[in-house]
C-alpha cells in the first residue's frame, strides 16, 4: 500500500501564522514609508523618527518625537517663545523678523493641522484594495 503524503494540521498552522506574519510586516513597512513620504519636513526630525516595533501579535508604526501629535492634530492657541521661531524664519522664510507675525497666528488661532497620518493610512488603503 502506497505511504500517503501530507501535512499535519500544526504546521499547516505555522505555516499559515509564519505567512501572515510576513503579510502584516510587509503592510508595517509600507506604512512606515507612507508616513515618512507625507511627513512635513523642517529639519528631517518628524521624518527620522517614524520606527517600526515588533510588538507580540504584529508591529507597531509610530513616529517617536513628542511633537507628532500637535503636527496631525494642530493645536489651540498658546504662546510660543520668539527665540525658536526667529531661528525658523530665518531658515524657512528667509527673514527672521517674521517671527514675530507667525507669534501673533499662533497665539490667536493656534496652528493647523498638517494630518500626514491620516494621508498614510488613505494611501495605504488605496494600495491594498
């Protein structure tokens, strides 16, 4: 009688988790680069910080810096030092004496919302239907 060939069911298993494993870490790549092409970009920090982390059932997607949040989310208004801002007037819009204008938006209306988040997640959607 012929010896039958097969699988058993555990490694039809692993096999199955070890492949969805790869899926889901190639979607937390794709991700991560998503995040990092809609990232504004001033100095390159935002951009630098976004990690991937294997976490125990999948990854995890973040970007690190504490200020991440306030560039998807914009902020109310609030007082900013001049000092930082006079340094990024001069780099961004060529004079420093901008700052002061930008001071007075941010402490009337608070800033935008720039949501490179939201954007990375509608991108990969799109590449994933």
């Amino acid at each position: 009688m012929p010896q039958r060939q097969g699988i058993t069911v555990k490694k039809a298993k692993d096999s199955v988790l070890d492949s969805t494993m790869k899926l889901v870490e190639d979607i937390a790549i794709d991700f991560s680069n998503e995040l990092k092409q809609e990232a504004p970009v001033d100095r390159g920090r935002l951009r630098q910080s976004i990690q991937i982390t294997k976490v125990r059932d999948g990854f995890k997607v973040f970007p690190s810096v504490d200020y991440a949040y306030y560039i998807q989310h914009g902020t109310d208004p609030h007082h900013v030092p001049i000092e930082p801002l006079k340094v990024w007037a001069r780099r961004k819009l060529g004079q420093e004496s901008a700052a002061y204008a930008v001071e007075k938006k941010i402490a009337k209306k608070g800033t935008d919302a720039n949501p490179f988040i939201t954007r990375a997640i509608k991108n990969l959607e799109a590449m994933y239907k």
